[in-house]
C-alpha cells in the first residue's frame, strides 16, 4: 500500500533526524498515538523503532543524518 511506504520511509527519516520525539512522529504520519505507531515500525521492520535506529547508528557511527538519508534514496 502507498500509504504504508510513505509512512515507513518517512518514519525513517524522522528517526535519524532525531531533532523530533516517536510522540510527534506518531503523530504526524497519522498514527492514533505512540504505540500504534512502534506496532506499524515492528511490521515493516521488524524491529522497535529505538531498537531499529540504535542498530543503524552503529553500522555508520561518523554519518550524519543527513548522510543516512542520502544513502536511503
């Protein structure tokens, strides 16, 4: 579903952003609250949305954000 990747992708640039809180994440891609957004993460990913962000911060420890997000296009 379109939706459901724009959500994701969007999620993941939000989180290695990191300039906002999962609350205002959940929020803004239209999730009714926090727990329903990590339940959508864990289905696309597999994993918790810290746990998935932690796990990418330690392949590339040097990149910044903005590197991280050119790397996903």
């Amino acid at each position: 579903m379109v939706v459901d990747v724009f959500r994701r992708e969007e999620a993941e640039r939000l989180l290695v952003d990191g300039s906002i809180d999962m609350k205002e994440i959940a929020y803004r891609l239209g999730f009714a609250d926090q727990s329903a957004f990590s339940r959508a993460f864990r289905r696309w990913t597999l994993m918790a949305p810290r746990t998935w962000l932690a796990q990418r911060s330690s392949l590339t420890p040097a990149a910044s954000p903005a590197m991280l997000a050119a790397q996903d296009k």
